[in-house]
C-alpha cells in the first residue's frame, strides 16, 4: 500500500524572554481529554511506524515519517501540534513531543531504533522542553552575529557574538575570544522556569562558521 507523504507542519517555537527560558508545564495531573489525545499521538505513531515498515527498504522511523503522519487529519484526530521531532534535541534523538491546545497536554513519546518497533507514551522530560526551547535564542544570536559581522565583509567573531548575546539578553558560558575566519564553538546558558517549583539550566551549543555568511550548525555540548 503506498501511503501519504505530506508536508512537514509548521513549527511552533517559544519566546525568549532575557537570561530565563519560561515553558508552561503541561499536562499536570488528569486534564479533560488527555486520554484521547494520549489515543491520537499513539494513532500518528502507528502511521508512521506503518509508513517507515512499508517502505522500499523499511526503515526505522523519521522525522519525516512522523510528520506525515500528523499531517493527515484522519489520523491525528486530536488536531495535536507537533513541538519536538526525531533528533531535534540532542540526547532525545528518540523523543516527539506533542502538544493539545484544548486540554493544555504535552504528549510525549519515545520511538526505538529498531525497524517496525512500537512507540511508547512516557512522561516529558524536562531537560529536553527546557533544551528545545532555549535553542531558539542561541540559533538568533548565532545568526545575529553573522550578519552582522557579513555587513562589514567579515566572518563572525567572538566580539560579534557577545554583542549579540547583550542584545537579546541571553547568557554566554564562557566569553568567546576566537577571531574572524577561525569559527568558533559557543555555549550559550539559560535558566528554565517550568511551573512555580521547578528551576534548572540548560546549556545549548553552536558552531560558528569560519566563512562569512556561513550558517550556525547547533551541535552537542
């Protein structure tokens, strides 16, 4: 059976407020709908188990696969968001994370490495919401610099990229000293506030290309 190939949802991403990364934790205790919701991104990972099995040679599941799945209307029933694909986070290569906008739920799930393996619903894991969130400001800074150090016809530098960190108010780990066309590795760090109790920081890295106009490439710290 061929099956439908859609394309990718659009992407949702946080604001980011100076130094701290707000995320609303979802899905506290039993909200009205959770259950069904639960049901719909089960019903997205059987589609997408279904399509990668299916294929010419049958791989395990992908971003792709995934997303396509959550395009059909008739299987993501719930109308639910995708937030976190397939190795959009490092460390939760395996990770998707939904979100239901009626029931305010964050749905995750953990997909295996294993052709035709069937993917299992599991609590969020804080550090991987509080590491894709933050990822949006390191990536603006990133691309902040660049630019402005393209303007000048120059490669970006560490002076560039602490300039742009003042300016949207995110927090460098370590200040960047390499100079223009050398690139650099920068380790950006941010406070996440999920609920009233719960405090952690998160360290998102980049690298900065040696090139002017390069692009940033988000890479492990």
């Amino acid at each position: 059976m061929k099956l439908q190939r859609l394309a990718r949802p659009r992407r949702v991403v946080n604001v980011v407020t100076p130094a701290v990364v707000l995320v609303v934790l979802l899905g506290i205790g039993s909200p009205a709908g959770a259950s069904t919701s639960s049901s719909a991104a089960l019903r997205i990972a059987n589609y997408a188990v279904a399509t990668a099995t299916h294929d010419n040679p049958a791989h395990i599941v992908t971003a792709a696969d995934v997303s396509n799945a959550a395009g059909i209307n008739k299987v993501n029933t719930s109308s639910l968001e995708l937030f976190i694909n397939l190795g959009d986070v490092f460390g939760y290569s395996r990770l998707v994370l939904f979100f239901q906008p009626k029931s305010y739920a964050d749905i995750c799930l953990n997909f295996p490495d294993t052709v035709g393996g069937v993917a299992k619903i599991i609590s969020c894991p804080h550090q991987a919401q509080g590491l894709w969130s933050s990822r949006a400001g390191a990536l603006s800074v990133s691309n902040r610099a660049i630019a402005a150090a393209a303007a000048t016809g120059k490669a970006v530098s560490g002076a560039n990229v602490v300039a742009a960190a003042k300016i949207y108010g995110v927090t460098l780990r370590h200040k960047p000293t390499f100079r223009a066309g050398q690139g650099g590795k920068v380790e950006f760090t941010t406070l996440v506030e999920m609920g009233l109790n719960t405090k952690f920081t998160v360290n998102n890295c980049v690298q900065l290309p040696k090139t002017a106009y390069g692009l940033p490439v988000e890479v492990p710290c």
